[in-house]
C-alpha cells in the first residue's frame, strides 16, 4: 500500500447497533511516559485485554482460545493523559471465516481520543493453524460489518533498504507462553524512535502502524533499522537480515 493510501485508510465509525463491547479501566503509572502520557505499548495491552474480556464476555473464549495479531492501527487524535480512566468500545469492523477486524476506541475522561483497529486471526491451539470461527460466535461479530469477505493483504511493503539501525536487547519479560516476543513489546522502540524524529514538533494527531510477519522468539538476536522523513517514519524489525515486523507513523488528518 502507497504512504498516501496507508495515511488516508479510513477507521469505520461506531456502529449505533449490534454486537459492540464496552468496558472501562484506570490508566496506570506503568502505562505512561515522563509527561503522563498513555504510551503506544500501553494502548497495545489495552487490546489485547480487551479482546479476551469481549471473548469471555460473549461465551466464545473456549472455543477461540487462541489468537494472533498482523497489524495494528493506532490513531492518536487526542493523547490520553494520567490521571485518567479510558472508556474502550471495541467491535468489528471486518470478518472472514478465520480472520476479522477489530476496531477498538478508547476515550478518557479528560478529553483523550484513541481510536485503534486490529487485524486478528484465530488459531487452531493444537497445530497453528487458521481455524474457522464458529457460526454463533460470527453471528455476533457480523452484526457490526457488512464486509464478510475481509482479506489479508500487507501495507507496509517497503524494504529497510539504506536506513540506520540500532540494537534491540531481548528482556524474559518480553516473551509470551508460545515462546514469542508479545505484540505489545515491539512499540517499545517504535516509541523511542517517534520521540527523536518528533523533537520539539507536535505530531498531533498521528496514526501508526505495526505489521507482524513472523514470530521473533527468545534468544534472538534483533536489529531495528529506521529510515525517517519529514513526512513519515518507518521502522523494520530484523533477526539474521529478515524482517519479521515493521512500523510506519505518519500525520493524520481528522
């Protein structure tokens, strides 16, 4: 997907009906940065717990124990300031028989605006694989979309090509059950990398990106190459000169 095509890609509305979850949360010390404000990886928690109350919620976490993230979407209109307590809608907004999206809103009580959309894959827990979702469980999430026929297809195509690179250090704590660096953890850098291409500029509001390819796991040793311009940042993840992920932040309009 073209830069114009990845910055003007539009996040469907909230649906007035069907099956939209809401819940609520404090923001957390943990979660913020030095100037109190809720951090990319900190929203990237909120998904994924999100996603797993929804599924407990509507009866279906037995069946879909299992999931997997290939992109990420976040839209920073209004930053999300400590101390505060974040409202999340989340439903979906595109679904296929294995795979769906699902858009995620998060607002504080202080004026924050978050909105956030996940492209998600459920995983047969026995062997990996993409599995089917089951018809009641799709039922809901249809009720929210008129796209029943959502496909992969990767946006951030770029290559690193002649970029610079820094290191980065693998912590136990950045690796999940499956033996995988957990989602949330690649926004680490991509924070660090906003924070010294923004400078003193106000970037407000920004939309980013994080695409995953294939799973980086414990012991790996990872390198971050980056290339930025006035316009856009982008990111890739390498381990032994493949990319496994890659981040793309740019200005929006709203």
């Amino acid at each position: 997907m073209e830069a114009d095509a990845m910055r003007n890609h539009r996040l469907v509305d909230l649906p007035t009906k069907g099956a939209v979850f809401e819940t609520s949360r404090p923001v957390r010390t943990g979660d913020i940065d030095v100037s109190g404000t809720l951090r990319l990886d900190g929203v990237a928690r909120y998904l994924q717990d999100i996603g797993f109350d929804d599924l407990d919620a509507s009866g279906a976490a037995a069946a879909h124990p299992v999931w997997v993230v290939r992109r990420t979407v976040i839209d920073v209109i209004r930053p999300v300031r400590w101390p505060a307590r974040v409202r999340m809608h989340r439903w979906c907004s595109g679904l296929s028989s294995r795979w769906c999206t699902m858009r995620v809103r998060i607002e504080s009580d202080c004026g924050g605006l978050i909105e956030t959309e996940g492209f998600w894959i459920n995983l047969n827990p026995v062997n990996g694989m993409p599995s089917r979702i089951e018809e009641s469980f799709m039922a809901g999430l249809g009720s929210t979309t008129n796209d029943h026929r959502l496909k992969w297809k990767p946006w951030h195509t770029a290559r690193p090509g002649d970029a610079e690179e820094t290191t980065f250090v693998l912590r136990s704590s950045d690796i999940d059950p499956f033996n995988h660096v957990n989602n949330a953890t690649y926004w680490q850098p991509v924070e660090d990398l906003i924070k010294d291409w923004v400078g003193p500029r106000n970037l407000l509001p920004y939309r980013a990106i994080l695409e995953y390819r294939a799973p980086i796991t414990a012991g790996n040793d990872v390198t971050v190459r980056y290339h930025s311009s006035g316009e856009s940042l982008s990111s890739w993840f390498l381990v032994s000169g493949s990319v496994c992920a890659s981040a793309y932040v740019t200005a929006i309009e709203v």
